[in-house]
C-alpha cells in the first residue's frame, strides 16, 4: 500500500510540473504575441497621420487635376466653337460638315438660284483721293450694315472682292422658288438701309451704289486646298455681274427671268427699262425693281437713317474672323502662362 501512494505522489509531482511547464511556455508565447501587437499598435498610431496626410494630399491633387481637365475641356470647347464659327464665315456649313468628315465636297448643280451682286459708283475715282485706312473704314463700316441686314433673309453671301458684294438665295439649301423673293426683298432693304449713308472721311459725300440681280441655273462646289473656297460657276453669274455693271446708281437692275420669277410670286413693283446691249449676252429686255407691296421694314429694330459706326483707329476695322482667331490665340498664351498681364 504504501509503494501504491508513492507511485501516486511522483504521478503528482510530475504531472505538476508537466503542467507548471506548459503554462511557462504559453505565458511567454502570450507574452511575445502581446508585444508584437503592442508593437505594431504603436507603429500603427505613428504611420496614421502621415497615411491620413498622403490621402489628403492625393486627394487634393486628384481634384486639382479634375478642375484643370474640365478647364482645359472647356477651353478646347470655346476653341472649338470659335473654330466652327470662322469656318461658317468662310465656307457654307454643309460643306463645312462634309470636309470636316474627310468626305469629298463634290460639286453641285443647282437649276435655278438667284444672284446679287453691288457695286460702289465712282469707288476708283475715290480711292485715289483717300488714304488706304479711309477705304478699309469705309468699306468695313458699308459690308457690317450689309452683313447686319441679310441675316433677315435666306441667303448666302459668297464674297466681296473689293467694292462688290456678292450674295446668292437658292443654294447650298434650295428653298423652291423662293430665292429670287428673298434676293429682291433683300435688295429694297439694303437700298434702303444705304440711302443715308455718306463716306465717313468725306461726310458730304453720299455712297452710290449699283445693284444687279439674276436668276438662273449655276454649278457650286469647293476649289483649291489652300484657302478652299466655295465658288459659283455659269452664265447665271456672269448675266448678273452684267445687271450691275450696266445699271444706274440706287437703282436694282434686273433680268427678265428674274422679273418672271417675282412675277410667280407676287408683290413686287417692277419697271421695264427696254433693250439693252449686254456684252457677250446680245439684245436683251431688263428691268428695274422698284418697290415691295407694303414696304420694306427694318425687322432689325435700328431707326430709318442709322448705320454701324466704325472709329477711324485700326483695331476696329478688323474683320471679324480676325478677332476670333486673336481671341484664340489669347486664350492659348493664358493656358500656357504666356499672358503678360
């Protein structure tokens, strides 16, 4: 019996210690955990603020990029706009969607438009007697009272060359029979509108003009790559440049066709002139417009006897296109912080 209670007391005393062993050991394993993690705590506590301030200023840049992208989006918008704009001053803008689609602009015909052109009466004569700047004013101040007054109209101005206007109703968008109604109406009110106005270096000297309208077929289409432009071709043209030429101050000169035409139509006051020889075109019947059933208003809201007012200092006689393409160039020196300002 007692070799059995000895035998209990060594199991005792060895269990004791197997036990007082693995409670050391899971101590000193808890003990390392506990320090690791206060450890990584700390580092955790110190790391914060600088990760909190790199997100900051990761934020901060991430913004400062999106407001830079939708300025710059913006600006190349604005760019953009300008860019259509002085395209539509130069070109039609079906022709100018075509073109900016890399398609070919094939040239068209078109069977029946009407032509307008004018011409200042003793301009030659004037211009020997005025400085360069004087017929630059002059011409930019008549053309802006022209520009100002077709827009009322469905027309299109191809170009002016010199002291000739050129305008056309029934292409690059047919509109029926309509154009030579809106080429004629068009006329009365530019007669009208220029009846006041006098040379602006010369304030005794009122501004004649010759006006000569046509209707007829013609071809239009594109020519050339450097400075496209968009040209008229046929004897439409050159009948109606001749309505001008032979014509009379303040008076519109018309064609037979085009008399027929507003005939259709109705409403206009037309006198015959007679037979008149017309170079290259022979004997032909001609006639002067002369009024419009029930006048021609001023939709444009200026009074009777008022037009734009150009100072005589370069800058203003700048043409238009001109101040969008320095507009351009302005917007682009301050993107790049080129604005000495």
């Amino acid at each position: 019996m007692t070799m059995y209670l000895t035998e209990l007391r060594q199991c005792q005393s060895l269990l004791r210690a197997n036990i007082s062993a693995e409670v050391v050991s899971t101590v000193q394993v808890a003990s390392r955990d506990l320090l690791v993690a206060a450890g990584l705590l700390a580092t955790a506590l110190v790391m914060s603020p600088c990760i909190v301030l790199l997100v900051c200023n990761a934020t901060k840049i991430v913004q400062q990029f999106a407001c830079t992208l939708a300025r710059r989006t913006n600006a190349l918008r604005n760019e953009k706009k300008k860019c259509d704009r002085l395209l539509f001053q130069m070109l039609p803008p079906p022709v100018v969607k075509q073109l900016k689609q890399d398609r070919q602009v094939p040239a068209e015909n078109f069977d029946s438009v009407t032509i307008f052109f004018s011409d200042i009466v003793g301009f030659t004569q004037l211009s020997a007697v005025s400085s360069p700047m004087q017929i630059v004013t002059m011409l930019n101040t008549l053309y802006r009272l022209f520009d100002s007054r077709i827009k009322k109209y469905d027309v299109y101005k191809v170009e002016t060359i010199g002291d000739a206007y050129m305008v056309v109703s029934g292409l690059p968008q047919r509109n029926d029979n309509r154009h030579a109604g809106e080429i004629a109406t068009m006329s009365l009110d530019l007669l009208k509108g220029i009846r006041p106005y006098v040379v602006p270096h010369r304030p005794d000297e009122h501004v004649r003009m010759r006006m000569g309208v046509n209707t007829g077929p013609c071809v239009a289409g594109v020519v050339g790559l450097t400075m496209p432009r968009y040209c008229l071709f046929g004897d439409t043209i050159n009948t109606a440049s001749r309505m001008e030429s032979t014509g009379e101050p303040m008076r519109i000169h018309i064609t037979e066709q085009t008399k027929q035409c507003l005939d259709q139509l109705g409403g206009y006051v037309v006198e015959l002139r007679g037979q008149l020889e017309i170079k290259g075109k022979g004997v032909m019947n001609t006639y002067w417009l002369t009024d419009k059933d029930g006048g021609v208003g001023l939709d444009d809201g200026s009074p009777t006897g008022t037009y734009p007012q150009v100072a005589a200092e370069p800058p203003d006689v700048v043409p238009e296109f001109i101040n969008l393409l320095l507009g351009s160039i302005d917007s682009d020196e301050a993107d790049l912080g080129l604005d000495s300002s």
